[in-house]
C-alpha cells in the first residue's frame, strides 16, 4: 500500500502528537489485509483504540494480523462489547454509531493530540 486514505490520514494526525506521527503511519502502512476498504476500517480502529499511544498501535496492529474483529468491535461497538449476549438493545446500537461518527468528524470531546496542538 503506497498511500493512507484520507480520513485515515487525518485520524492518525489528530490522534497522535506530531513527533510521533511519521512512526505511527509506518505501522498502518505495514497492514496486510485482502482489501483497502478493509485495511482502512482496521487502521481507523486502530489509531481510535490507541490513544495517540505508538506501542499500543503496535499491538493492535499485530492484533488485527491475528483477527481484526478484535480490533474493530471494541473501536466500533463498545457498549455492545459490555453486553451480555442478548441484552444490546436498539438504544446501545445507536449510540455506539453515533460516538464513532463523532470521533470520525472529529465532534468527539476531548481529542486532539496531533497537527492542532
């Protein structure tokens, strides 16, 4: 993969301070997955559940390798990974949506580390 997309991109520069940027990207680039839409959704993950922290983007990284899924459902599903089976309601869906579109449009509280600093 030669480049990131371009939410990709703007995630890890909001995500993670400038001076760590350049080694953060170097590791979503490092992806293999079969599909760039793939690719892109684990790297949002990733960069979401790290926290601007660059080791953990290693292991999540290599986590994803592993299985994705581990990946993508707390980034993306975190109340319903609280859950019991059975007990996720419409409500928790909705707002488990709602938070990642927030943090994708950057409308999250609380999150700029990167370029904005």
């Amino acid at each position: 993969m030669d480049h990131l997309a371009s939410i990709v991109l703007r995630k890890l520069q909001e995500t993670f301070p400038v001076d760590l940027q350049p080694a953060a990207e170097a590791l979503l680039r490092s992806g293999e997955m079969t599909s760039a839409e793939g690719l892109h959704r684990i790297q949002l993950a990733a960069i979401r559940l790290s926290h601007g922290d660059l080791e953990r983007l290693t292991e999540l990284m290599s986590l994803a390798r592993i299985d994705y899924r581990d990946v993508l459902a707390p980034a993306e599903f975190p109340r319903q990974m609280r859950t019991a089976p059975g007990t996720i309601t419409a409500e928790m869906v909705a707002a488990d949506r709602a938070e990642y579109d927030a943090w994708l449009e950057g409308t999250e509280p609380g999150e700029t580390k990167g370029a904005a600093q």
